[in-house]
C-alpha cells in the first residue's frame, strides 16, 4: 500500500510510541519497515525546493533595532567537559566557539521583552502609536496565551499581538509580514521580535546537534516610508517535503507527552544534518539569485549580506558559489551559535550598531530551516 508522506510520519511517530498497536491498526509490517527505513533517506541526494514567485513591498523602513542574549556563556570546552563534545571538531565543522544559555529563570518572553525594550527606547516614539506586534519563535512560554501577548502587556503596548512560527526561518516570515502590513497602511508601527530557546529544546546527549544552537532574541521597528526604501523584493516559500529532515516530533497533538516519549527523547529536536545542510546552502543561493534577479541588482549592489547564523560552512559554501566577498558578510555565528528566529535581528542589530548598515544601503537577509521553510529579501535601507 503507497502511503503519503505525511501519512508515513504519523505512522512513524505511533510505530515509535507503540508498535503493537500500530499493527493493530493493520499497518502491515512489511509497510512498517519500509516507512521506517525511507523517512530519512529519501533526500539523500540534495532536496530543490521550487520557489514561488518574488514579490516586492516598498514604502517600509526600519527605524530601530535591538537585541539580547543571555549571560551564561558556553564555550566548547564546558560541552566537552560535561557532555563528551569534541571542542576542536565543532569549530572546525561549525565555525562556533561559544553560545549563549537562557538562566534557570529565563523564558523566551524575557528575552524577547529585553530586545524588544531596547528597540523601542532606542526609537524613542510614544508606546501607543504601537499598533501592531509579532513575535517569531518555535519555542515559545507555553502553548497558549501566545508569547506576544505577554510581551504586549509586559511592554506597556495597546496593539493586535501574535505569534509565528516557521522555526529559522521565523524571523523573515514575521518581518515580510510585518512589511505588507505596514504597506497596506493597516499598521503604522510595527514591532517585530525573533527569539528562542533552544537550549530546551536540543538533545544534550546528541553531541554532534546540541553544540549548533544557541539562546536570543532580537527586534526591529517598522514605518512607512517613500516607495524608493523598503523591501525590493522578496522571497517566501516552504517545502513540507522535508519536514522530517528537522523537527521535534513530540510534545504537540500528535505525540503528547509521555513517560514514554520522554524516555526516548522524542521532546527533544531531531536534525539529518547532511540534508539539511545540502538543501541549506542550494536554498541560501537560489533564493538571494531570484531577489536580486527579480530587484535588478547584482552582487556588487549589495553592501552587507546577513545570512542566517546555522554554521559556517553552509554559509561558506553558499558565498563561494555566489562569489560573494567575505567582507560583504556579516557573521556572529562564533559567538552566539544558531539562534533560530534570533539569528538574523540580533545579527542585524549588531550590524547596525557597527555602522555598517546606513540609509540607503542594499542589504539582504536570508532565514531558512525547518519547515522546510525560507525567507530571503533585499532592501533599500
């Protein structure tokens, strides 16, 4: 019997928790263990995802930036030390030196709230002109309120507030989000925060998965503007194909909680990391080649790329094959990790506060990641 992919996955998922009575739902055993068998190798090769259409949204701007990261820093050497990682072979697969862990007592709203506070006073404009919030994270407080209702009362703001979730690639989504309803005069000011987790989430006992992620959040403020700034165009798309190649299988409706699930460490994120990686680096350059096709500019046009943070080499590769000089690349990657929804705005933050994003800059930014998802954009600053 064929069985679709997502059919496979949920098949899968159950086969995990109880084999016997995934067999009482007559799911032959022959058809078992060819779903299990094929879930993570039917990409062995590089996965194309076929990209939708570019769009543009002109008129937006951003006019602050903000960002925050933990205090407890995490070098290499304390992985190796307490969980038997290789110090040598992250930075050298990598390019990490340290990350950053939320406290005991942090949650991914409070590190949100701090991006976000740095933002706003730095934009200096009166909270109740806030008229809009969104919040990217995968690892959000807890189910329901949404993280950005509680950064919505915490921040002092009268304003519609949600959360999106596209894990990586979150951010861009929340920002090309933000953007459309910043230029179909729906919002005037827009608050858009990118924050995660992840140490919660990574399975400290995968050593070769939790030395990538890191902790952070951070935060732009969006207006209106004249249509020669903004966002020239733009690159929005998915690929379920791969949904099984990076997910965290339990602890949602399909899987709920278990002693069970626990016990197999299905709660934590699971990662192939060679696909991912091949379809990382072909998604990074096809989608910056179709927003700059699309917007009429050429690499030299560009004066800084910032690409999401998940590991040096697959921004490496994606540079060579783009020819695009490491001086037009703003990386942070050594010091913070793969901070998922946090990677591109703490990175743009940094950026900004460098002097080396000024008005009328080219700048592109790309997120990609589970989903499998991505967002790429180029705009004029």
């Amino acid at each position: 019997m064929p069985y679709p992919a997502a059919h496979k996955r949920h098949i899968l998922f159950a086969y995990l928790v109880d084999k016997e009575a995934c067999l009482r739902q007559q799911v032959p055993r022959a058809s078992l263990g060819e779903i299990v068998g094929s879930m993570n190798t039917q990409f062995d090769g590089a996965l194309i995802s076929v990209r939708p259409a570019c769009r543009a949204l002109p008129g937006v701007r951003i006019i602050a930036t903000g960002s925050y990261v933990p205090d407890g820093v995490i070098t290499n050497d304390h992985l190796g030390q307490h969980y038997g990682c290789d110090p040598d072979w992250i930075v050298r697969r990598t390019g990490i030196i340290e990350r950053r862990h939320a406290l005991p007592h942090q949650a991914t709203s409070d590190l949100c709230y701090e991006a976000a506070e740095q933002c706003l006073q730095r934009a200096a404009v009166p909270r109740q002109d806030v008229d809009l919030l969104i919040c990217a994270t995968y690892t959000p407080d807890m189910s329901f309120p949404s993280t950005a209702c509680l950064l919505q009362d915490r921040l002092g703001l009268n304003c519609a507030a949600f959360d999106l979730q596209a894990a990586c690639a979150g951010f861009m989504y929340a920002f090309i989000t933000g953007a459309a309803y910043i230029a179909a005069r729906v919002s005037k000011l827009a608050l858009i925060i990118g924050g995660d987790t992840n140490s919660r989430i990574a399975n400290p006992r995968d050593q070769k998965t939790f030395p990538l992620f890191g902790d952070g959040a951070g935060a732009v403020l969006m207006t209106a503007a004249p249509k020669e700034y903004g966002i020239l165009a733009y690159s929005l798309g998915s690929d379920g194909r791969g949904a099984d190649l990076l997910s965290r299988p339990a602890c949602g409706s399909r899987l709920p909680p278990s002693a069970d699930l626990l016990a197999q460490g299905l709660q934590y994120l699971y990662m192939d990391g060679r696909a991912v990686f091949r379809w990382a680096v072909n998604i990074l350059c096809d989608s910056v080649r179709d927003v700059l096709e699309y917007s009429g500019l050429t690499i030299h046009d560009v004066d800084l790329f910032i690409p999401h943070q998940a590991n040096i080499r697959i921004i490496n590769a994606a540079l060579d094959v783009l020819r695009i000089p490491r001086e037009k690349v703003f990386c942070n990657l050594h010091k913070y990790g793969n901070t998922s929804a946090g990677s591109i705005p703490i990175a743009l933050d940094e950026a900004v506060q460098e002097g080396r994003i000024r008005e009328g800059s080219f700048v592109v930014m790309s997120g990609f990641g589970a989903g499998l998802a991505w967002g790429t954009v180029v705009m004029r600053w």
